[in-house]
C-alpha cells in the first residue's frame, strides 16, 4: 500500500505536500502585494515557490558561458535570457539558468516569455530537482530541447521529443568532454562539452 509520492513523483523531489498550490497569478499578486520580493532567488514549480539554489563562482562561469555569442553563437532571430522567468501554465514559472527564446518585436516588457526554444540548468544540489520536476514542467511546456549541465559528473544530459501530454521526454543523450554539443532547435547553437566544462 502506498504511503506518499513514489522517488519518481514531482512532489517528493519538492519534498512538499501543500494543502493547496499556487497558481502564477496568486504568485504575481503575492510580489505585487510585497509578500515575496521580485528580487528573491524563488521560483514557482508546479503550485510550490521554491528557494534556488545559491550559486558559487563555477555554477556563475557556467552560465557565463553559455550566454556568451563568442563561446556559441546566437541567431539574430533569438536572444539568450539568464535566470529570468518562463511563464510555462498556470502553476509554473520557473527561472532556467540559460533559455533561448524568439527576439520578439517591442520585446517582453509586458509579458514573460511563454516558451523557449533550448534551456539548460547548470545542475549540481539541483541535479534531482531539475531531472524530475523541471523535466516534467518543461517537457509539459512542449520546449523542445532541455539540457542538463552535469557538474559532479562532467556531462551534458540533452532531452528532447517533449511528449507534453505525458509531461517527459523520449530523448536522451548524454555527452561527455570529447562530445561536441549542436541544437537541434537553435540553428547554429553549438560548442564543444569540454570548452564549457573546462
């Protein structure tokens, strides 16, 4: 008989089990109010705000470097956003460390993105956090690429075929320092794993 959510189940990895869950526009009313501050390291993940992870200089250089059009380049039609809000359904809002998303015209002064064409988390205490849970949220999201940037074991985990129905991807590959990292969603979009592992 079972007692709580399985290891694979969202919510053992949130370790929570709230009677009831937020959703992004109770999230929005609680900044606008000053509950939360919009400068607090938060996110919303399936109804729960949830505390990022703090960030050491290595998981900063990371993300550093995935941001950089000189480690890799960008197409003009895309811009790179770091730990900035995707606005993925009702109860979700996560803040990737890396997400290309489309240039928009006028920008996203009003609204955050919706979805992205390539995230990657620079996971570390995160790993089974951003394995499961945002996994889960961005495969549901239908973003076609997610990639998981192994700290501990010094790979890439690349997810793609988000199945949004079933909320996980079909795709997985994982790429080591020799490997060489080319998006299938951002033409041009590539490095090599041990450039940005170095």
């Amino acid at each position: 008989m079972s007692t709580g959510p399985s290891p694979s189940d969202p919510r053992s990895v949130l370790a929570l089990e709230p009677q009831r869950r937020l959703s992004v526009a109770d999230y929005h009313r609680m900044i606008a109010a000053g509950v939360l501050d919009e400068d607090e390291r938060i996110e919303l993940l399936e109804g729960v705000i949830v505390e990022m992870s703090p960030q050491g200089p290595r998981h900063a250089e990371l993300i550093r470097r995935l941001c950089d059009p000189q480690f890799a380049a960008t197409p003009s039609g895309y811009i790179i956003q770091a730990q900035l809000p995707l606005a993925l359904g009702p109860d979700s809002e996560p803040e990737p460390d890396v997400a290309v998303v489309l240039r928009q015209p006028g920008g996203y002064g009003t609204a955050h993105p919706t979805t992205a064409a390539l995230v990657f988390e620079v996971s570390g205490e995160s790993l089974r956090k951003d394995r499961f849970v945002k996994s889960a949220i961005y495969a549901g999201a239908g973003i076609p690429e997610y990639v998981i940037v192994n700290v501990d074991e010094g790979s890439l985990e690349v997810l793609r075929e988000p199945d949004p129905a079933a909320g996980q991807y079909r795709s997985r590959t994982v790429l080591g320092r020799s490997d060489s990292f080319v998006s299938g969603s951002v033409p041009g979009f590539a490095f090599e794993v041990g450039r940005l592992l170095a």
